[in-house]
C-alpha cells in the first residue's frame, strides 16, 4: 500500500513493509512496519541518496514533522528522508494494554523481548534491501543513537555515514553504572531548577504534602501519587523547560470553599505527562536498552536506594527523579497494571542478546558524527567518550549550548554542522 500526499514543497510517501518478529523464525509470526518517506517536490525525480531516522525512546513513534523547518528541512536539502516508526510503536503494529491482552503474561514478556533496538535495526536493513538501496545514511536521537551503533554492529557495509545527537550510549557497562551516572546528573539539574526558582521548593513540598495527606485522582481514574509527580522530573533534562515547569507548580492550588485542592488544569497535565499510559514499551523495555546477557532486576529502583533524598518525606526537601522507571509503575498506572506481571519477567530475564559488538566497532570505517551535550541529563558525558575512544573514523561536536533536546530546538543548524564534520571524514585517507 503506498499511499501519499504534498505539504508545501514536500512529497510524503507512506510505505508498510511485513516482518518477522523474530528474525530467527522468518516464517513464525509477521508483524507490520511503517515508514514516512519524505523529499522535496522538486528533486523527486533525482537520484538522492537516503537518511533513515532512528526516533527517541525507545517507544515513541517518528515524529509527525513538516519538512519545511527543523533538521527535517536541512535533510531535505540533499537526501531522501524516511521516517521510521520503530516497532510496536505509531503506524507499526502497536503495543499497548489492548493490544497485548489476549496473551499470557509469559507470552507477553517473550513477544515484547523481540522490540530492542538491535530488531528495529533488523527492520530497517529488511526495508532497505527491499527498496533496494545500496548504502543510506541514519540519524539518531536519543536512543536513536542506541540503534545507530547497533547498525553499525550488525550491518556497517549498509551505511553512508551516520549522524547522532544525545545518543551514543555505553557498549559494555551495567545498567547500575549508567543509573549511578544519571541519578548525579538529576541532583544537579534539581539544584540548578530550585536555585533558579526560590519559590520552587515550597511548592513542591505543598504539593507532595497535600498528595500525602489526600486522596487525588487523575482524569483517568488513577490515584495521583507523590513518586508520579516527582517523575515530571524528566523535563529537567531538556532545554527551556524549567520555565513552564515552574509557571505548572505555580498554579498547581485552587481554592474551593475556603480550602485549597489541585487544579483539574494541573492534574490533567500530570496525567498527559505520563507518556508510559500510552507508549508503554518506554516503561518495559526502558532498562532492557542496557542489557546484553544480564538482567537489569529493577536498576533505577535498587540504585536509587543510594539516594534518599529522592524518597521524599514530609519535612524533608522534595526532590524530583529523571528518566528513570521503577516497578511501583505498574502497580499505580492504570494502563501498566495489566503489564505487570510481564514487566517483572523481563526485568528479570537474563539472556538478552548482545546488542552491539566491540570488535566490529573498533574497525569502523563509516564516518559517525555526534552532537554531544556536555551537560546531557539522559546520556552521561564520560560514557560516550568512553564509547567514542575505540570507534575510528568517529567524532564528536561536545557542546554545553543545548540539551539533550537540541535537535527539536534548533535542528536545521545542528544537522548542517554535523553534515559539515562527516564531509570532513569522508575526505580523510581511508
């Protein structure tokens, strides 16, 4: 089926492509795959060379973006774009509480094992041999950067080049390292946004004290709690947040016959914050992204054990967690509830493949350029240095000018320096 439609000077084409779940069982289960295909109007006819996009997550479809602003419009510059919905996630067959219903949690659990990133890299190769495309280009953000160097693991004579913000991630550390990296970059993200904002802290303690002392329910139903509100936390970590942050606990309080309570305005963003109610491979396979033939069992939850000032007490300052999950998750959210029992198994499991490989890595060949955010909340500093020592022909822009969320705040120019540092590596002597 290909469907498509034109949006100012873009061409967007919609392509689904069948795949295996499991590339081990080609002719087992087939699951859906789709994919945006995006070029400017008046260079479809040419033979542009392609960029595949590994989206942020994992569990978040690629973005539903114009091609006439962004890196999206920097790309479309000289390259064919594809927009890849990884598995289980936007037009792909979706995972969610419906969807995963009818099975056991057993089957659940080894459904959801086939969704990491080195099978979204499978599906991309799978769809590139399809089309018939020699070699493309990738860009990751995020965990997008997870899967690029996956793809250059599993399959490096299929790659151009590679472009990568905020994601290159440790190949060879414990879940436990990076959380005990993480858990350091939120404390200093909470000084920072509490410094800023004196006022802050008392609203936030007001805040948890009432979640305390009263029963608050979301829109949805669900019981509101003070360890889902300190995961909003996760703003912290992107730039020009802090602001609306503090504007949402300023007006968190209403006063209704002589008394305060929480807004419905207030909860209903709690609730939309909540991205795990919707997309909940994010919560699932969130730590499994780290593992390669260990189990996580529950990281952040055992790590933050180190940290009590993220166990907030009445009394004591309140302090907000990061991009962490943890398993009260799926006994509070209403749509992880079903999920739970599959959650503890995975978190568990401990024969996880190996999603990248050190060797192929240390004879890379592919020019791989990086934005490195110097002050990353999600992906510690030292690890991806760690990472980048022994990948030749890699190199990394490290900049303290945006945060891990540069590509959506100032894409086009982040893109064309990247583009600029990889012309620079194809031009080296091979």
């Amino acid at each position: 089926m290909h469907k498509h439609f034109i949006d100012g000077t873009t061409l967007y084409r919609q392509h689904y492509f069948d795949v295996p779940l499991n590339y081990n069982d080609q002719k087992g289960t087939q699951i859906q795959v789709f994919a945006r295909e995006l070029v400017d109007l008046n260079k479809d006819k040419q033979d542009l060379p392609w960029l595949v996009y590994f989206q942020g997550g994992p569990g978040f479809p690629s973005p539903r973006a114009s091609g006439e602003s962004g890196w999206l419009k920097r790309a479309l510059e000289e390259y064919r774009v594809l927009l890849l919905d990884q598995r289980g996630t936007g037009n792909s067959s979706v995972i969610n509480m419906e969807s995963l219903a009818h099975q056991s949690p057993k089957q659940q659990a080894e459904y959801l094992s086939h969704f990491r990133a080195d099978n979204i890299v499978r599906d991309a190769e799978a769809i590139r041999e399809q089309f018939g495309i020699q070699q493309w280009a990738t860009l990751g953000q995020s965990f997008g950067g997870f899967c690029t160097l996956s793809y250059l693991s599993l399959f490096p004579q299929s790659l151009l080049r590679c472009y990568v913000t905020g994601g290159i991630p440790s190949i060879s550390r414990h879940s436990d390292d990076v959380y005990e990296a993480t858990y350091k970059r939120v404390m200093d993200k909470n000084a920072a946004f509490f410094a800023q904002f004196p006022q802050a802290q008392e609203l936030c303690c007001d805040i948890a004290c009432y979640l305390l002392g009263n029963e608050v329910t979301l829109p949805n139903g669900q019981r509101f709690t003070v360890e889902q509100f300190q995961l909003i936390g996760i703003n912290l970590g992107r730039g020009g947040a802090n602001l609306p942050l503090y504007y949402l606990l300023e007006s968190a309080f209403i006063e209704v016959n002589g008394s305060k309570q929480l807004s419905y305005g207030f909860l209903n963003q709690m609730q939309q914050e909540q991205g795990y109610l919707t997309n909940p491979i994010y919560a699932i396979l969130h730590e499994s992204i780290y593992c390669q033939g260990f189990a996580s069992s529950w990281s952040a939850h055992r790590v933050r054990e180190q940290y009590p000032q993220f166990n907030y007490k009445a009394g004591e300052a309140f302090c907000f967690t990061g991009e962490m999950v943890y398993p009260w998750m799926f006994e509070q959210l209403e749509t992880l509830k079903p999920l739970r029992e599959a959650a503890n198994l995975l978190a568990n499991k401990q024969d996880w493949g190996d999603l990248y490989c050190a060797e192929t890595l240390s004879k890379n060949s592919v020019p791989l350029v990086c934005a490195v955010y110097a002050d990353d909340m999600y992906v510690e500093l030292d690890y991806t240095r760690e990472t980048l020592t022994n990948i030749p022909m890699s190199k990394a822009w490290i900049t303290n000018e945006y945060e891990h969320n540069g590509i959506g705040v100032d894409g086009e120019r982040i893109l064309d320096r990247l583009v600029t540092m990889a012309n620079t590596l194809d031009n080296l002597p091979k």
